[in-house]
C-alpha cells in the first residue's frame, strides 16, 4: 500500500522536496506550513494545523496534527442490501466513467455480480464510452440513447439486477454544473425514481473529485452536497498532480469519507482511502 501511494503522490513529493530539500528529525514551524501550502493545503486550514505546535515539530507531532483532520463523524454506508445501488456524481472530466469501471471491476473481482446503468444521456459519448468499458469488463449495461429520460435508464438497471439476482448497481449521472439548476432537478427526479424501483436506493451517491484541481474541486463538492446530498468521495488523477495535500483541504471541508484514490488508468488502479497511509506517505518525504 506505502508503496502505491508514494507512486500516487511522487508530485507531491517532489514539490515538497524543493521546500525542505533533506530529510531531518525536526522541522520549524515556517517550513512545515511552506510545505503545506505547496502541497495546496488551504492557507485557513494550514493556520490550524499550526496552532498549537512548538517552534520545531518531530514526526509525532505533525502526523498528529495532520490526522486531526480525519478525526469526524461518518456512516460508510456499508450493509448487505442486494441489490445495492450506487449513483456517481460528478462534472465531466473528473474521471467519472473510469473510475465507474474500476468499481465495476473490483466488485466483479470480489465474485459479486454487476450491472452498470448509463444514466448521463446529455451525452452521447458518455454512453458509448460506458458501453466499451461494459463489454471490455464483460459486465451487462443498460443504455439508451442520446436525450433520452435518464430516469428511465435507472428504473430499468435496478429492475433488471432484481431480475437476475445481482449484487451491484452502478449509475452514471451527467455532470454539466453550468446548467446547475437543470442538472439539480434532473439528479433528484432519478434520485426519486430509484427509490420507486427499490426502497432506500439509491444506497450511496459518491462524488468523484478530479485531483488536478486541487483545492479549488471543494466548490463542486459544496454544490452538489447542497443538491442531492454526497454521502463519500473518491479522488481521480492524483497521481498526475504536486496537489496531495488538497485531501486535507477536502476531507476538512466537506467532513465525510473519501472511499477511495484512482491510482492510474487501468481497471485495477484504484485503492481504499486510508488516512493513516496517506499521513505517513506525506511525512516520509518531510522526516528521516
């Protein structure tokens, strides 16, 4: 796992490495908050985590700081109800299609019967996209046509997992926020209609955040808990990014769990989020 995330974040680290060049027992205080604000940690939450701190910090004390962060109050949301349904949330770009795939794998890995439902109709790339993913992955789809009432594509992908006695439903959704106020009432109409098709679906709705984007993704977060409701975030890209440090910035905001990091393009390349791995993989570049 250690070994992954140091891949994951080498960005980061190399960004970090500029600021405090050899690895020492302690640090001051000035250059751990220049690490952290390189890292794209928000300056606000940087100010936090510095309070308290002595004027020279050891690794105890900076892991302690960091892991603060995580230290809230969340419901994984994790039962045995079959089917269990699962909408993915985000804008385009961020990796929603790729990281659905990669879901669909790992449950597909797990002996766990699958289902995909192509429910971002705006576009049609979208569904054809999807549609590869579901015959490379040999998984059944249930897709329309450009245009056609997302709300449908998801009645019928839960209908058709009951029907076969499936363990997963995994729902794509369109993610064009500039049309915020269409894309709200779209979201909640098939929020609705999944709850028709199965009583408490969907089970979890996760955002998918691009990683590039650092903190500034907070605000996309922000928006579409305030629409439907986020119940768990996984995190894209992040290996192609210096802004590690902006999962503090996310998990401090936003106050629920990051279920997992994507890791690269391939199926397999996604990993569980978790806190303490991601703390340590910081400080390793920071402490001998």
């Amino acid at each position: 796992m250690f070994g992954i995330l140091k891949k994951v974040f080498g960005k980061t680290g190399e960004a970090i490495k500029e600021v405090a060049p050899e690895k020492k027992k302690e640090i001051t205080k000035e250059v751990f908050e220049e690490i952290l604000l390189e890292a794209d940690v928000n300056y606000e939450l940087v100010e936090r985590l510095l309070e308290g701190l002595p004027k020279k910090i050891n690794r105890i004390q900076a892991f302690n700081s960091l892991i603060s962060i995580f230290q809230y109050d969340v419901d994984w949301k994790e039962n045995s109800i079959v089917p269990y349904v699962e909408m993915i949330i985000g804008v385009n770009g961020a990796g929603k299609t790729t990281t659905i795939s990669k879901l669909a794998y790992r449950y597909k890995q797990e002996g766990k019967g699958v289902i995909l439902g192509a429910g971002d109709t705006f576009r049609a790339a979208a569904i054809e996209q999807l549609t590869r993913w579901a015959d490379k992955l040999d998984i059944p789809i249930v897709a329309t046509r450009q245009g056609h009432d997302p709300s449908a594509v998801v009645y019928d992908t839960i209908e058709a997992a009951k029907a076969r006695g499936l363990d997963h439903v995994i729902i794509d959704t369109a993610g064009r926020l500039h049309t915020q106020t269409n894309l709200s009432e779209e979201l909640k109409k098939m929020i609705r209609v999944a709850g028709k098709a199965m009583e408490g679906a969907p089970h979890r709705k996760m955002l998918i955040l691009d990683g590039t984007q650092g903190s500034s993704s907070i605000n996309q977060a922000k928006a579409f808990n305030e629409m439907i409701g986020i119940d768990g975030i996984i995190i894209t890209k992040l290996d192609g990014t210096a802004k590690g440090g902006s999962v503090l910035s996310i998990a401090d905001e936003m106050k629920m769990p990051i279920f997992y990091i994507g890791t690269g393009e391939k199926p397999e390349d996604l990993v569980r989020f978790k806190a303490n791995d991601y703390v340590n993989t910081i400080l390793d570049e920071i402490f001998v």
